[in-house]
C-alpha cells in the first residue's frame, strides 16, 4: 500500500474549523474512511470545534468509476492558536 498523502489546513477561528470539515466531508468523489480527533459529542456535551487542537479526515479520493486512480488522503485542520503548540508538542 502506498504512503498516505497528508495536507493541512489552517483556520482562525472554531467557526472556520468546522465549515472546512463540512466542505471536506462533503466532495462528491471522496469518500470519509475514518475522522480522528473531532466532531463527536463528549460527554454529553454538544460538539465545540474549540475543544480540538485538531482534526484529521482520512479520504479515499477519486472513488468513482469516472476515476482511474483511488488515494487515500490525510487533511489535518488545525486553528492558526493551537499550530505553535502542536509543533513544540512534536519537537518534546
């Protein structure tokens, strides 16, 4: 199996976060395989984009007899307040 293609999107507010999300869920020859870190209630609590440093959606992309190729894809969101933190969080 092939390495997993990853990107990343910034955004500046919980707001940003959650209207990537809705456009990245919703593309019409990609199919969601698996939502890691986001959008699930947490104890009872409503979902708040703010509760996530970041959420990652893995695709299959091209999934479409139209498509001669499938790859599966890695999109993390990330809020622009929680980058520096992730990245020290990498580096310890």
């Amino acid at each position: 199996m092939k390495d997993l293609l990853r990107a990343s999107v910034i955004t500046d507010t919980p707001a940003e976060s959650e209207q990537v999300f809705d456009i990245l869920t919703s593309l019409p020859f990609a199919k969601v395989v698996e939502v890691k870190n986001g959008f699930q209630d947490k104890n009872g609590k409503p979902f708040d984009p703010a509760d996530y440093a970041d959420i990652k959606i893995i695709l299959l992309v091209g999934s479409d007899p139209l498509y001669q190729f499938e790859e599966l894809v890695e999109i993390q969101i990330i809020q622009r307040v929680n980058l520096d933190l992730k990245k020290i969080m990498h580096k310890v």
